[in-house]
C-alpha cells in the first residue's frame, strides 16, 4: 500500500468495523507491500562542507536528521530524501511504500513492527512522534541478518516522516541531481560523522562497525563517462568498493529485456521499488539484454575496464562486488 494510499484506507469507514483480526492481516499485506527480499531506496548525497538544509533545497529534497535532538548531523556527508526522481515523477523509492505506516495509527505501527522487530532508530525526533518506540538505536542489531534501520527527515508541510530500510538485502541508490555530479567520496574518512558507512577494509581486523547504509550501493551510469572517466568517480569507487567492501551496482537506463527468452535464469538479483524493478545482468549473459538509444554506445562492462586502465589503483574488473542492474516497469504497479 503505497504512502499516498494511506489516508484512503484510514477514510474507509467500514474498515473498524471488519475484525481485529482481518484488520491486523490487512495492515500486515501494507507493511510487505513487495514480493522480493530486496528493495531499492533512493537519496541524493550531501558532501560534509556544505550547509546541508540549504543544499537540500537547492536540489529538491529533505534531509535525513541524524543529528541530536532531531538536527541534520553537521559537518557529515548526509542523504537526502528526493521529492521527485529522475524523470520528474514523484519519488518512486520502496521506503515511500509504507513510510506513512509509521504514523498511520497505532495498528498500522504495530504491522510495521512485526514484520521488523529487530529495528534501530537512527534519528532522535522529540514530541508526539515520540509515540513511536525506540527500543532500540544505532548499532545495537549490529550483525543481525533481519535488522533494519529507521531515519526521520521533515518534509515540506512540517510534517515529521520515518523511512526504513534493511540495510542486509537492501541497495542504496545514490542519486545524481538535476544539473549536479556525483559527490565526490574521497574526504568520506574525515566527515563522515552519522555514520553513513563503515570503513572496513582499512580496518586492521575489518570487523564491522555500526553504519546507516548496507551491503548495496548503487550509482546511475552515465554513458558521457566513456569520453571522459572523472577523477571523482574513481574517489567514490575506491570509498565504496574497497575502503567501505561494498557491493556496487551501476543502473544502466539505457538496457533493455530481450523478448522472448526461454531459458531466463532465476537466480539473478532483483531489488524493487515503487514501479520498477531492478535486474543483475551478468556480463556473461549480455545477449539476454539490448540496448536503447540511437547510437548507445560500448557496455558498460567495456567501462569498468577503462577505469582500472585510467586509474590504476582502482581493481575493479572483473571483481564480484561489482555489478550491473537494468531497470524495468513493475507491471504490478
């Protein structure tokens, strides 16, 4: 049941009159609003320098506030939650699919928390939504393969709004704003302050350490980087894929299904959002995709090489923590 659908159900006026228990098992359906175990959850980032509220509008969106006392943590790298994606639609991301159930009322809370009861509060939000149990905060399921973390950000009507994400099965996309590049990474280990990722292979025992984001991050590929590889891109890649040991997937816009297939694998990863789906396409089955466009260009597998070849402290080809999703129309929405 996506966020906007909420107020609708809480308008049906028969619905306290169904029983408890059928009440309880239709919050539950809204709480698992998708059938795969991965989903896909959409920020823009913000470098630790800038003034973080005003960078948020500058670029169409709301802060998440790690901070004390419900603040944006400051001078830290932060996410920020888009109000509109890529294309100009609403912000499609999974964690807009049962954001309001936080706040819906007390059964609808109640859902939420059981289908995640191992749940850290990585924001300290005081007042009414208060109501909403911290039992646990940040890093106390450090390790739990069901943990999932929940971060508070204010958007444009005052309104107090709590995402969540299971940072284990989940992918991270960090999102490039309109008329922006990608933030470069490079100062992550001096402002890094929430934190938003752990550093772990820089670490003498590598052992993990309490962190927002999970295992998957994913960037936008843009194709413009075959002319011209930024030296940014390298600092974010040596952050995310070896200081961090995150798995990074690049979404390729421009990949396209073959129709039909016979011979489809299952075992390949997906992750879900608000209207799409997101597949792994291996480089060893590129013949089940095609590519879009006038002239698209090499693939981006061709990419990864000329970037170990440009900068040679990247050893990214042919690495597994390395990937590639396409992205697809959920007919289901």
């Amino acid at each position: 049941m996506p966020a906007n659908n909420i107020g609708r159900a809480r308008k049906f006026s028969l619905f306290t009159q169904l029983p408890v228990e059928l009440q309880d098992y239709i919050w539950d359906i809204a709480a698992q609003p998708f059938s795969g175990n991965g989903q896909l959850h959409t920020f823009f980032a913000a470098d630790h320098y800038c003034k973080q509220d005003t960078e948020a509008l500058r670029v169409g969106s709301d802060p998440l506030l790690f901070g004390p006392g419900g603040t944006v943590k400051k001078t830290s790298f932060n996410l920020l939650v888009p109000w509109d994606d890529s294309d100009g639609h609403s912000n499609t991301s999974a964690y807009n699919a049962i954001r309001g159930l936080w706040t819906a009322c007390r059964a609808s809370r109640k859902a939420l928390e059981r289908q995640r009861p191992k749940n850290e509060w990585w924001s300290d939000i005081p007042g009414p939504e208060s109501e909403c149990p911290r039992n646990a905060g940040p890093g106390e399921y450090l390790g739990h393969p069901n943990a999932s973390h929940t971060a508070s950000y204010i958007d444009r009507e005052d309104n107090v709004n709590h995402i969540t994400i299971w940072p284990e099965k989940d992918v991270v996309h960090l999102a490039i704003p309109p008329g922006r590049d990608l933030v470069d990474w490079f100062y992550h280990y001096a402002g890094d302050h929430v934190p938003l990722l752990d550093e772990r292979y820089t670490a003498k025992d590598s052992e993990a350490r309490p962190s927002f984001v999970g295992m998957n991050v994913a960037l936008d590929f843009e194709p413009k980087w075959f002319t011209w590889p930024p030296a940014y891109l390298a600092d974010t890649l040596e952050v995310f894929h070896y200081n961090t040991g995150r798995q990074v997937w690049f979404i390729d816009r421009r990949l396209r299904r073959r129709q039909p297939v016979c011979d489809w694998p299952g075992d390949l990863q997906t992750f879900y959002s608000c209207g799409y789906i997101f597949t792994e396409v291996r480089e060893s089955q590129q013949r089940l995709w095609e590519m879009e466009g006038e002239s698209p260009g090499p693939s981006i597998f061709q990419f990864f090489g000329l970037m170990t070849r440009e900068h040679d402290r990247l050893e990214i080809n042919g690495s597994i923590r390395l990937g590639v999703l396409a992205r697809e129309p959920d007919p289901r929405w």
